[in-house]
C-alpha cells in the first residue's frame, strides 16, 4: 500500500502554502448606469436615484448651447471647405440662409444630426442612464415597431393631403401644381434627403420628445407640462407664418402625447422622417428648395391646417389602435 505522499512540495523542499477555504469576498463593481426604474412611464425612465432638479437643467442648458455651437461649427467648416477647393457656398454669405443646393441642404441637416450624439453623451453623463432609455421602456429603439409605424405614417399622410386638397378646392384657393426640375437636378438632392433627414429628425425628436420629456418628467408627474413646454420650445426653432407655426406646434404636443401612450419615441421618429422627406422631396423636385429652406417665405395656408387636423388624427388612432393589438409595452418591467 502506498504511502500518503502528503502536500506538494516545492523543489528545494519548502512546502507549498495551502489556500484557504473559503475565499473572502471580492466587494462587487457598480457599474456607472444607473438601472431602469420598473413600473415607470416613458416621461419617468429618468427617476433613478440621483435624479436631482440641478441635473435636469445642467443637461438642459448644455444641450440648448451645443445645439448652436455644432450649428455653427459645422456650417462655418462648410464655408471654409467650400472655399479652399473652390466649390460654390453652402450658404448666402449675405443673408446666411442655406443654398438650394446638395451641399447647401447637406450642411444644413449636418449641423442638426450629430446633436443625437450629444444627447446621447449628456444622458450617459449627467443622468447616469443608459442611452437606450432615451428610446423607449424597453431600453432600446424598437426597430419592429418602428417600422408598423412608418407605414402608419405613409397612410396618414395620402389621406391628410387629399383632405387638404378638398379643403383648398371647396374654398377656390389655389391648388396649385407641383412642378418637375428633371432628374438630373432632383436626384443628388434627394440623395441627401434619404442619407441625412433620418438622422436630422430623429435628432429633433431625441431633443424634444426625449431628453426634455424625460427631464421634466424626472420631477413632474404629470406629463402636460414637458410636452407643451417641449411643443413650444420645438416650435420657436422655426420661422414660419402663423399656420406653419400652429402646424409645428401641434406636431410636437401629438408627438409627445404619443410617445407616453406608447412607451417609446418610435412614432414620432416614424412621422418626423417622413414628414421631412416628403416636404423636402417635393420641393427638390419642383425646383423650389431654395425657396423651402428660407422658411420666413414658406407660405402655409389656413387650409393646410385642415390636413394637418386629418393626418394627426389619422396616425394617432392608428397607433393606439396597433399599439393595442400589439400589446406594445407602455411600462418599464
């Protein structure tokens, strides 16, 4: 019978020192995000425990001032670029609105996409939250849904225009008809419009349906205020007549309605891209996106408004309405 070797040894004859049972406890890591509070609305995803009110505005106010700083870092770069390799201004050096142009329209939807990054960091940052909480309560954009959405969108869209159409027609204003610039001056700017206004208007909404939403949110329960106060603030980006105006005004409070009801910022994404497609596209292919751009001169006529009225109503009972069916998370689990 063998003899029990004992513990090993090492080579010069010193025993090997023994572990001991059991190990002590490694203290765990806390990971930088903060978790998701369960239960929450979409407007209350920013209530985790080191929301304070100083938070909300400090991440407020750095985004309002970077919105405007990559504005102008961008169009000023445009400018300089466009003037070292000869190629014609992005923008009127005499009234600095954007040329009608590929370049023009391309620098004027880069100087409003990359804000989604910036809203992305301020989150990450200030907040503490995982950047998919800007989404929706499920922590991420839902692409599926997304998607039923945008079909939504196109619907609601026809039937808008054709109420508009009758509206116009009833009242013996001018229609008016839309014009054909050719394909070889439509297609490079429609290029851009397919590449860039997705980016540019889900920046918007990231802005104002998500961040602000969510930043009032994380102190009020209720969600009127952060979805009118966020309405206006969207609405006095643009420059529009007052129907214009009263149009973007009213997408914005839909859109923010919207986003509560359903939990995340994926039908206001959907109608926002294609809203912008469709204003833009229409007006490269007419010839007049100079004229677009310069939105002061933008005539938006009280009949328009009508549907505007069809087209939110249209989409809003749509989306409830599939949302349902669906079963589309309004909560956070």
């Amino acid at each position: 019978m063998q003899e029990n070797p004992g513990p090993p040894r090492h080579p010069y004859g010193a025993a090997y020192p023994q572990p001991q049972y059991p190990f002590p406890p490694v203290p765990p890591q806390r990971s930088w995000f903060l978790p998701m509070p369960s239960g929450a609305r979409f407007d209350h995803l920013a209530r985790n425990e080191v929301a304070r009110p100083w938070r909300s505005i400090v991440g407020t106010l750095v985004i309002a001032i970077g919105f405007f700083v990559i504005g102008f870092v961008v169009i000023t770069g445009a400018m300089v670029f466009a003037a070292l390799f000869g190629l014609p201004s992005p923008v009127d050096v005499n009234t600095g609105l954007p040329e009608g142009t590929p370049f023009g329209l391309g620098t004027t939807l880069m100087s409003i996409a990359p804000v989604l990054l910036l809203v992305v960091g301020v989150t990450v940052l200030v907040q503490r939250r995982r950047p998919g909480t800007l989404s929706s309560v499920a922590g991420r954009l839902r692409w599926g849904w997304l998607i039923r959405c945008a079909g939504l969108a196109v619907l609601a869209m026809v039937l808008g225009q054709a109420a508009q159409w009758l509206m116009l027609t009833l009242t013996g204003a001018e229609a008016g008809m839309f014009g054909w610039v050719g394909w070889e001056a439509f297609l490079p700017v429609f290029v851009v419009i397919l590449v860039l206004v997705p980016f540019q208007a889900a920046a918007e909404e990231y802005v104002f349906r998500g961040w602000f939403l969510q930043a009032v949110g994380a102190h009020v329960r209720n969600p009127v205020l952060g979805i009118v106060v966020g309405a206006a603030l969207f609405a006095s980006l643009h420059g529009y007549s007052w129907t214009g105006l009263a149009d973007v005004f009213a997408f914005g409070v839909v859109m923010g309605w919207l986003s509560v009801r359903t939990g995340g910022l994926e039908a206001a994404i959907a109608l926002h891209v294609l809203n912008n497609v469709v204003a833009f596209g229409l007006s490269a292919a007419a010839g007049e996106l100079q004229q677009s751009l310069n939105q002061a001169e933008v005539a938006v006529p009280w009949q328009a408004l009508t549907g505007t009225a069809v087209q939110f109503l249209v989409f809003s009972l749509g989306v409830l309405y599939l949302a349902k069916k669906r079963s589309i998370a309004t909560i956070s689990r």
